[in-house]
C-alpha cells in the first residue's frame, strides 16, 4: 500500500521543510507548495490523503484555498496553520471547511500526530460507509440525518455542514442522553489521543448549534451543555 501524500502549504521554505522532514521520517509522502494558487492547482489536479495549509499566504490566502477545495466538493482533511489562536479565527477557518487548526509556533511532533489522527479517522469513517447499518436514518423531532446520504434535515430545511460538524453531530446523535466530556469528544471524534485543544470542541459545537438554531430552534436545543462536564444529545418530547 502506498504511503499517505501529504500536501505541504506555507510561504515560508523553512516552515516547509521543517515539516516535511518530521512527516518523512513518519513514511509520509510529501509534496510542497509555497502559495495559494499552487496549492489550489496541485490539489485538484493530485490526489493527497491530507493537507497542511498555512493562512496566511501571498495573493490567493488559505481561507480562499479552502474555500474553493469545499466548492469543488473536494473533502482531503485540511489542518490549517495560522499564527491567530483567537476564537474568531478558528471559527472562520472551521466554517471554511477545515479539519483541524494548529497555531504557531508549533511543536513538529504535535503537527505529525494531529495529521496521523486524521487520516485514521478519515479511513474509520470510510470504513464505515460500506456496510448497512440498522437504520440509516436518524429520526427525531425536528432533525432527520441521513447517514448513507450524509444529510441533515432541520424541520424539512437541509442544512449544510462541514465534515466534522457533520461527524461530531452524527456521534451525539446516535448515543442519545449520553453525556461526553471534551477529552472524549477530541478523542472519539477527532482521534487525538495525545493533543487537542479543547476549545476546539467548544467551537464546533457553538457553529453547529447556530446552523441547527437557523432551521429549527428545536433541533439546536438538542445539543446540551453539561455544566463542568461536556456536551450531550437531548431527544426532543
């Protein structure tokens, strides 16, 4: 089987090799690109298991990158590198599309085992498409989700999510009353056994219940803050 091939995006050549030499040692494959439209090309002309983008690149940025990978329906798991660790920044790049989110300065190791975490999640979801479940509709007041289609239905109104929100909801969804704590979350739906920011699931949530709430109040409410615990699915009366 051929080794996963890694895209490798920043304007930087310094940040490029120092993450090119942590992957390869890993038995990844890795190619390079130094700006957004390189990117955007290489990345609809090839066939990468992952990306690693940087934000902040010269002419087109990786928010536009990412933008328009997620138009052309292309789902190669995106980790973003960006030195703005604020709220709002991640929030932009999860909406955009992207997987995961890591802020420089950053460890190489962590880099390497956030992208192994993705591949391996994207491959158990994969997995997971091939045989029939039990039911592959999820049917509750106000919210339908239907996993071999992989849509989800608000009140009749189809809402739009990005791959993870879309993961992370099925995952609450299929074990209602189940209360979760992040670090289960990050390691159930994210696969990090080791890192995770934990605001990530924070923020993932915060998106997914306003998307829910612009269809449907109801089905938003679903999703419960367990207070100094974490998060549960609430099947509606």
């Amino acid at each position: 089987m051929k080794n996963p091939k890694i895209l490798v995006v920043d304007d930087e050549e310094r940040i490029r090799r120092l993450v090119r030499m942590y992957l390869e040692r890993n038995a990844f494959e890795v190619e390079e690109a130094e700006d957004g439209q390189e990117a955007l090309d290489k990345a609809l002309e090839n066939q990468y298991s992952l990306i690693v983008l940087d934000l902040m690149l010269p002419g087109m940025d990786g928010r536009d990158v990412c933008a328009a990978l997620r138009q052309q329906n292309n789902e190669t798991p995106i980790i973003m590198l960006t030195a703005a660790g604020d709220e709002m920044s991640r929030i932009h790049g999860f909406e955009l599309g992207a997987d995961d989110y890591v802020v420089k300065p950053f460890s190489p190791r962590e880099l390497v085992m956030r992208v192994k975490s993705l591949l391996k999640r994207a491959m158990q979801a994969t997995d997971k498409e091939a045989p029939a479940s039990v039911s592959s509709v999820l049917t509750f007041k106000s919210l339908t989700i239907n996993l071999d289609s992989r849509r989800v239905l608000c009140d009749g109104e189809e809402v739009s999510l990005t791959p993870k929100e879309y993961e992370l909801l099925c995952y609450l969804a299929q074990r209602p009353e189940k209360v979760f704590s992040r670090e289960e979350l990050l390691r159930d739906v994210w696969n990090y056994q080791f890192y995770g920011d934990q605001r990530t699931v924070d923020t993932h949530i915060k998106r997914l219940r306003e998307k829910l709430g612009k269809a449907s109040e109801q089905a938003a409410t679903m999703i419960v803050t367990v207070w100094g615990v974490g998060y549960k699915f609430e099947v509606a009366e």
